[in-house]
C-alpha cells in the first residue's frame, strides 16, 4: 500500500462511480450541493461530462473522468490523477443482467455482474483507500442492495454479486478498524431510475415497466442520494454500518403491494 498525503485546507473530495446516471448523478448532485468537490467516474463520458458541466454553473467544483471500475489499470491511473486527495468514495457503479433461474442462467452475465459488483469496488477500494486515511476522516460507501440479504427467484447472479459487496464491506471494515475511515453501506430496494430495469432486460421496455406496475412510489435516485450524503455528512466518529431503504409499498424482496 502506498503512502499518501493529503492536501490540508483543500476543499474536500468525493469520488463517486457509476455517475452518468440514476443513483450516482443523484448522489453526485447532493454531494456538490453539501459542499464537496465531485469527482465523476463512469464508463460514459458524454453523461458524465454533461454532469459535471450542470454542476459548475450552478457553482460547485466538479470533474468528469471516463472510466471502467472492472479495469485495474484504468483505475489506478484515475487514483494518481487525484493528487493525494480524496475524502469520501461513492462505490455505486453496478447492475443487474437477466432474471433466468440458476439451471438456464448465462455464467457470462454472472461474471459481467460480479466483475461490476464486486471486483469494480474492490478495485477502487484498494486504489483510494491510502488517500482515504491519509484525509483523517475518510468513508467509504459501498452501494449495495436489499439483494444483498436475501434472495429471490430469478435473481441467483445479481443477488450472488451483491451478497459479495456486502461480506466486501462488512469484511473492510474489521479490518481497518483504528484507522481514520469509516465504512458505510447502503442497501436500496426497489428503485425505480431511468436505466436500471431496462439494462437487467436488455432494452425491453415493457418488462422493465413491469417490475415498478401498480406500485404507488417506488423509491427515486433522489431518495438513495438523499440517504446517502446524509450518511456522508454525519460526524466522522458516526459510522452507519448498514442502512436499507425501501418504498413504504415494499416489505420485502418478495412481497409488495401493488394496487389501490
């Protein structure tokens, strides 16, 4: 591991992936607006860009960088580019591929999804983690998902995925203990954004309807984005180790109300 430091009296950080769209454009703009410099990382430059463009006529400090989680070497390029600083990092790149059974389901999309998942967020982990500690009080959020503690039909890749950001988590965290960073995670059920069910099916947009039909208000971007820069923002020796978010309409992952 190798010896950062930071940057005393410079504004402070937060790199946030997967930030050209959904939940971390949301968290990006809430971050920004609670006084943070943004960094957004995602595979698009073009929405990320766009993103950071918003962000600094409204005044706020903010940076696009076009980057791939699953590529180590990307990443630890990205890492260097930060010059020393970096006091919060968003892992929220991810997503889900298909709704096959385990007996049909394709290893190629599962191993899409873990690389994602679970080896993206390591690999930023692993790269930020010195500039982290070297802030005094660093966090570390890794966006998970209700998937990630229980199970359901269809779902065996992604919920494998998540289930292995959250041991990621739980794991970091004992293992660092003593040192000046916090580790968060945040576990959302059923959101409904802009891209995250049209991706699981492969642009089908009727499907990906389907999964949001009849409920009242599903959760938004807006409301993980809200959770997690509050989160963020409490006191450096409050750590949130876990925090779900549902729709009120959503008691589990198998059990939601839809209808009147």
């Amino acid at each position: 591991m190798t010896t950062t430091t930071a940057v005393p009296g410079a504004t402070p950080t937060a790199v946030v992936t997967g930030a050209g769209s959904g939940i971390g454009a949301a968290t990006a703009r809430e971050l920004a607006a609670a006084g943070y410099r943004v960094m957004l990382a995602a595979r698009r430059a073009e929405r990320i860009e766009a993103l950071a463009g918003e962000l600094r006529a409204a005044g706020h400090a903010a940076e696009a960088h076009a980057l791939d989680v699953t590529d180590r070497a990307a990443v630890d390029a990205f890492a260097s580019a930060l010059q020393g600083r970096c006091d919060v990092l968003v892992n929220n790149a991810g997503g889900a591929l298909g709704l096959d059974p385990v007996a049909e389901g394709d290893p190629a999309d599962w191993r899409a999804m873990y690389e994602v998942n679970v080896i993206g967020v390591l690999h930023m982990t692993q790269a930020l983690l010195p500039a982290l500690a070297a802030s005094g009080a660093g966090t570390v959020v890794v966006v998970t998902s209700t998937a990630g503690h229980g199970t359901y039909e269809g779902g065996g890749g992604y919920v494998a995925a998540k289930h292995g950001a959250h041991v990621l988590a739980e794991t970091l965290r004992l293992e660092i203990v003593g040192q000046p960073v916090r580790v968060i995670e945040v576990a959302p059920g059923m959101v409904r954004t802009e891209e995250f069910s049209l991706t699981r099916f492969r642009g089908d947009a009727e499907r990906a309807a389907k999964v949001y039909e009849g409920v009242a208000a599903p959760l938004t971007a807006e409301d993980v984005a809200d959770t997690i820069a509050w989160a963020v923002t409490r006191p450096p020796h409050v750590n949130v180790d876990l925090l779900v978010v549902r729709p009120r309409a959503q008691a589990s992952n198998t059990k939601v109300h839809r209808g009147g």
